[in-house]
C-alpha cells in the first residue's frame, strides 16, 4: 500500500492485514511493525515456529524489530486452536515492554480476544471485513486471494495443456531474441517492451515470452531491474506476473526473480516470497536469487532502493 489508510481500531487492523499480506491468513501469527503513524514491516511466523523453536524466533523478531526507530508492535494470532495461539503470543510479548504493544489478540477469523485489555468492549468482539480501512485500501488498488495456497498457485507458471498451446508463441519469442544478438540491442528492446507493458497492463503473449527470452542474459535482466521505481512497482510486479504465467520452467527463473524484485519494491512479501521459493526449486545457484533471498530474511525495506540506485527515485 502505498496511499495513507486509516486504521482507528483493532478491528481496523485485522481488517487490513490480508491487503498487507496479500492473502487471508487462517493460521499463524502476525506482526505489524508500526513507526509513528505509518505500518513499516509486515511479519508472518508459521504458528509451528514458537514451540519448535521459540529462542529463534524471539531472536530474529528482536533482529528485525532493532533496525527501525521507536517501533511499536500490533500481534495479531490466527488459530482455531486458542492455547496454541496464545502461547505462541506470549513468547513475543516476552520480548517487549508492554508501551510498545499496541495491541496483542487472538482470532479464530470470527471474533477477536484481546490480551491487554479484559473489558467487554475488547473481548470476542466481532470481526469485519468491510471496515471504511479495507474500502480505502481496495480503492487503493490492494487486493488479497483467499489464501497463499492460492497465491503460490498463481506464479507456478502454465500447465502443460497451456504451453502445448503456447508452442507458437514460444518460437516466435525464441526467434525474435536470436535476431538480437547484441548485449545493448536486447537492453534498449526489454525497454521498449517493459514500458509498453506498463502502459498497456499487459503484453500480448508473444511480446511477453520474448521478455522472458531476453532476460535470460544478465546485461538485460538487470536493464529490467533498474527500471523498477516505487511508484510503479506493483504495475512491473503484475507485468513479471503475467510473463511467469505464461513461460516454461526452462525460462522462469529470471522473471520468477524479476517478480520478487518488483514484489518487494511494492511492499508485497508475501508475492515475494512465493516467485523466490518457486525459482530455488527450479535452480538454487541463481545469483539474482540469492541476493534476493538475503534481502527477504533481513527484512531491507524498500526505501532503500533508492539509496542503492539513487536514479530510481
């Protein structure tokens, strides 16, 4: 999200925290880490974590909560189990000095539970998912699917009934990148087409698998890159999108990474997340892969983009 949204309760929250995830969550354990008025971080702990592990998670929230300024905490857990949930709030909780909890609750998806506050207002107060944040936010352009089951379905690329179907596509793209031999011809033409795909929400099927093509090659693959700007970021994040959509695991890995790039940039962890797990399966040895993948465990924000390519801004 990147307009203003107002959020005045915990039900405001909960509300928005699927457009933050991109996805609705029904296990599992939630942070937002919030700097004055703003929502910087957005985490998600498999509820597993806390009693496989609870020192290492205490360890990498405390990690991740040290690089911002006075952050306060909203913890939101998700279970239809509540002892489990619970104990898995009361692990964080243990870290934090209570001025620094906004709020801590526990939901089955229905209703809420507050653990800071025992009144009635504050327990098993109904859930909405219809809250004037939620309207804000899908005004805003945010979205979220039903679940990330479905999210890491949408970048597994074509069946194999659909790129039967796409043969055609792939050797005309195939044939049009070979006629470019040249490192700086291939840059100059995945501009042209980055740029007609952000102007048109999309490139037809065979400009799109011969971005794919062309981005095998580093020189143009990081042309894609440094074209990425915040602003724009979740126009590229659906322009990847659609190319992974539509091109064999043989030429995924580049736009799977060019997706996670244009993801994080957008403040998308979640889809980020997804495109980088995807192409580790496809090819863990990937170098944009794995500066990628550092990115996300340290949790870099994006605004550091543009300290990295001040041209960007």
């Amino acid at each position: 999200m990147t307009q203003p949204i107002t959020a005045r309760s915990a039900t405001d929250l909960l509300s928005l925290v699927p457009y933050l995830l991109g996805f609705h969550l029904d296990r599992g354990l939630v942070v937002l880490v919030c700097t004055g008025r703003s929502v910087e971080l957005t985490m998600r702990f498999d509820l597993e974590m806390f009693s496989d592990n609870p020192v290492q998670v205490q360890a990498r929230f405390c990690h991740l909560a040290a690089r911002f300024e006075h952050p306060r905490f909203f913890l939101a857990a998700y279970s239809a189990d509540r002892d489990e949930a619970e104990s898995a709030l009361a692990i964080l909780e243990q870290v934090l000095e209570l001025d620094e909890v906004i709020e801590s609750v526990y939901t089955d998806g229905k209703h809420w539970w507050s653990r800071l506050c025992d009144q009635e207002c504050c327990q098993r107060v109904p859930c909405d998912t219809a809250t004037a944040a939620v309207a804000s936010a899908v005004l805003a352009g945010s979205s979220a699917l039903g679940s990330r089951a479905e999210l890491e379905r949408s970048v597994q690329g074509p069946t194999l009934l659909a790129q039967s179907q796409l043969l055609g596509a792939y050797t005309e793209a195939s044939d049009r990148a070979a006629d470019l031999p040249d490192v700086l011809d291939r840059c100059d033409r995945v501009a042209e087409l980055v740029t007609t795909g952000l102007e048109q929400a999309g490139l037809g099927e065979v400009e799109a698998c011969e971005l794919a093509k062309l981005v095998d090659q580093v020189g143009p693959r990081d042309e894609a890159w440094l074209l990425m700007q915040r602003p724009t970021a979740r126009r590229h994040a659906a322009l990847w999108h659609q190319v992974v959509g539509l091109v064999p695991d043989k030429w995924a890995v580049p736009p799977l990474c060019l997706l996670a790039a244009a993801a994080w940039l957008d403040g998308n962890g979640a889809l980020m997340g997804c495109a980088l797990d995807r192409a580790h399966q496809l090819d863990p040895d990937y170098s944009m892969l794995g500066l990628l993948e550092q990115m996300r465990v340290a949790a870099v924000h994006p605004s550091m983009w543009e300290q990295i390519w001040p041209d960007s801004a």
